[in-house]
C-alpha cells in the first residue's frame, strides 16, 4: 500500500463528533446548512450519527476498520468512557501485530464541568469526575519498545492521571528511518471516520 502510519481516533461514545465540530464539518464541505440554537449547529447534527455513536454497533464496525487498513503501523487513540473496553481493544489490535500502549490523563470534556446547571444558570447537579484516560496503542514491529521508550513526567495533577509524551530520541548510532522505530510517515488523504 505504501502507508507507513494510519492514525485512528473515532469517537468513542455517543458523543458526536460532527456535533462537536460542527464548523469543521461545514468548511470541509462548502456548504450552507440550516443551522439551530446559540451554537448554531448544522441542523443533520440532530439526525446524521456515526456506527460509533451507538453501543451495539460500535465494536463490528471498529473490528471492521482495523482489519481493512493495509498500512505498516496504527496509531490508535481512544477513551476510557467508550463503548470499547480497553483491554478489548487491545486484543483486537494484537490481532495485527505487535501492540505497545501508553495512557495519558486529560481533563473531561467542558460539559462534565458546567453541565450541572440548568437554562437559568441555577446549579442543578455536582461535578463528577473531571479527569480521564486516553489510550494510545501503536502496532507494528517494534511498538512496544517504542511505547515502553516514551518518556513521562507528571504534570502536577495529584490524581495520578497527568503524564505527558515526549518524543522518543534517536540513539546516535540508529540511523534515522530505520527500526525498531517507524519509518518516516507517507501521509496521503484517506476515507474520514464518520
């Protein structure tokens, strides 16, 4: 196929994505849609939901987007409130090779915070949890090692869930595209995920 790399991050729950970027969505097709409320959404963001966006269909159609890419290595990117355990998602991949994972601790979405109020601004509800984990699964030859070579440091966060990557360094006698790190990226448009 010629890919080196093929970055996966779909939604992870019934949140829509063409909700959340709604904007984008518009500028990407050039068009003029109906729109409604403050946000002025695309008024298909009340009907037009990705497989994803629903429990039952979210593992057959992930399964089925793993298994069809034909690229060297993925990158995998998903949440811990998703309709996809984990360690699911981890066995799928394993299906494909080698499977290295780092997890990374971000602050929840804005609504987890001021959702807890009504139209009126009265507080209504208490703020749940505020933080939670991305997984970020590389597979391929070497992806272990790859994962287990990035770097760590706590950001302050006294819940624990606050690393951040940095890059992995090229050792001085690793030639720049070789092994076991991946070969430089060919980027070429590919399908988007609904």
């Amino acid at each position: 196929s010629g890919i080196d790399l093929a970055y996966l991050d779909p939604p992870y729950n019934q949140h829509s994505y063409r909700g959340n970027y709604h904007v984008w969505e518009t500028l990407v097709r050039g068009d003029e849609p109906e729109a409604y409320g403050v946000a002025m959404k695309r008024v298909d963001c009340r009907t037009e939901k990705s497989e994803y966006n629903f429990k039952h269909r979210a593992w057959p159609a992930l399964a089925d987007l793993v298994a069809r890419i034909d690229a060297r290595y993925l990158l995998v990117s998903f949440n811990d409130e998703g309709f996809v355990a984990p360690a699911a998602l981890r066995e799928l991949l394993a299906e494909r090779g080698e499977v290295g994972e780092v997890v990374v601790g971000h602050d929840r979405y804005v609504g987890a915070r001021i959702g807890i109020h009504d139209p009126a601004g009265r507080k209504v509800g208490t703020v749940g949890h505020v933080r939670n984990r991305e997984h970020l699964y590389l597979v391929g030859d070497g992806a272990a090692e790859i994962a287990a070579a990035a770097v760590t440091e706590e950001s302050g966060d006294r819940s624990g869930l606050g690393p951040t990557l940095k890059a992995r360094r090229r050792r001085p006698d690793e030639p720049a595209c070789s092994p076991p790190g991946p070969a430089p990226a060919t980027v070429r448009p590919g399908p988007a995920v609904p």
